[in-house]
C-alpha cells in the first residue's frame, strides 16, 4: 500500500480527576510511597502518560464496544480496529495491512509539578475500622499532558478509521485512564487541539503542501468536523 500522507492530532490530555499511571521504585524507602507515578529517566524526572497505555486504553474500549469473545484482543485482522492498532497475533495474518496509528508519550507540561498522595484502605465490615493504608501518587485535578497521534493514510477511506479512532477518544473521556477508575481516579479531557494533514509533497520537499486546521476545542468539536464531508476535503486536498 502506498503512503498518502499523515494526518496528526495534537492537543492537551487535561487531568480532570487524580490521575495515576504507575511506574516502579528503584529502591524500598521507609515511609515512601507504594505506587508512585511513572516518570522519565531523563535529568528531573519529568511524569508522563505512555503512548503505549493510551493506546491500549482506547483499543480496549473500542473493542469492548464491538464486543469481545475471549477477553483478547482483536486478531480478525481486517476490521476497522485491527487496520487502526494492528492485529492481535499479525502472524497469522494471510495479507496483513500496515498499522495506522503512532501515539507519542504524552509529557505532562510545566516543570516541578507537584503530585498528591492518596490513601487507599481496607475497611473491615464488622468492625468499621480502616486498616493496610496504601499511599499511591497521583497527578493532581486541574494538571495537563501534551497529547501527539499521527494517523498513516493510505487510502480516502482511511477518514473512517481516523473517525473510529476519535469515537474511541470520546469513550475515554466518560470512562478513565491509568489505574483505580472505579474508584473515582483518571477522568480526563481531550482539548485545545489543532488537525494537521501532510500529504506525500511535503515530504518531497513542497512545504506549503501542508494543510492546517486549527481550533479544535474538545473532542465534540473534532467529531463533527470529520463527520462534516466539505471540512474533510478542505484537510486531505492536495
């Protein structure tokens, strides 16, 4: 399949709720806590979201939406799930198409963020009383991640996956990211972002092949302007 461009959404991931995307400790610290949040191994440490965990997290609710028969991921290998992230087991794939999707790890902005420590407990049903604290770092209400996918295009109907992958964004804002959703951790929000579309030409050498559309407030805003046939044109003509 021949490349025709890549379409890229970039934004914010804005924390709505304590967010904990759990990494590891290096040494056993008295006092410290048991699930910090994970961080860069660059000078300062810096938290972020995996593009592997946001990926993960938006195929599985997609796939939970079409429903799933073992649990596993999807290994069809054509439906629109497997054409976006790539097939569960793609070697048992006759003709394997190539994956759509690149989600970047998304750094979380500002520098010297403070995160929070949350108390979780097991409370004893007789007696009422709280007992096993387990302190997990969280990144605080209010706190942003910047937030990069690149869509690979190989076709005119690859606007039905880019519109799927955005039906899968939306299924995250009303469920959670990272670890302990049902108790209340990881709502988060797509915003402030801005589409760009860059066919082959740019690639080439021909910089002003570049589409740009800006002003995309939420993921609402996104939807309606994939769905609108005219807009869609305006990013993918050449």
């Amino acid at each position: 399949m021949e490349l025709k461009g890549k379409f890229f959404i970039k934004g914010k991931i804005e924390v709505k709720t304590g967010l904990h995307v759990g990494g590891s400790r290096e040494t056993l610290d008295i006092g410290g806590v048991d699930n910090p949040v994970i961080r860069t191994g660059t000078k300062g440490d810096k938290i972020y979201i995996p593009g592997s965990s946001l990926k993960g997290k938006i195929r599985s609710l997609l796939e939970k939406k079409k429903g799933t028969v073992d649990g596993n991921p999807c290994a069809c290998g054509t439906c629109e799930i497997c054409k976006i992230f790539g097939p569960y087991k793609p070697d048992n794939i006759k003709e394997p198409e190539p994956v759509r999707i690149i989600v970047r790890d998304s750094c979380i902005e500002g520098d010297n963020v403070k995160t929070e420590i949350k108390y979780e407990n097991t409370i004893d049903r007789v007696t009422g009383k709280a007992s096993n604290p387990r302190p997990t770092e969280r990144v605080p209400e209010g706190e942003s991640f910047k937030f990069e996918t690149i869509f690979n295009v190989y076709t005119e109907r690859d606007i039905v996956l880019i519109k799927k992958f955005v039906e899968g964004m939306k299924l995250l804002e009303d469920d959670y990211l990272g670890g302990s959703g049902s108790r209340g951790y990881g709502q988060v929000e797509f915003k402030d972002m801005v589409l760009k579309y860059r066919p082959k030409e740019y690639y080439e050498g021909e910089d002003n092949a570049e589409k740009l559309k800006k002003d995309i407030t939420d993921v609402s805003n996104l939807k309606e302007l994939i769905k609108d046939k005219n807009k869609v044109e305006e990013i993918f003509s050449q």
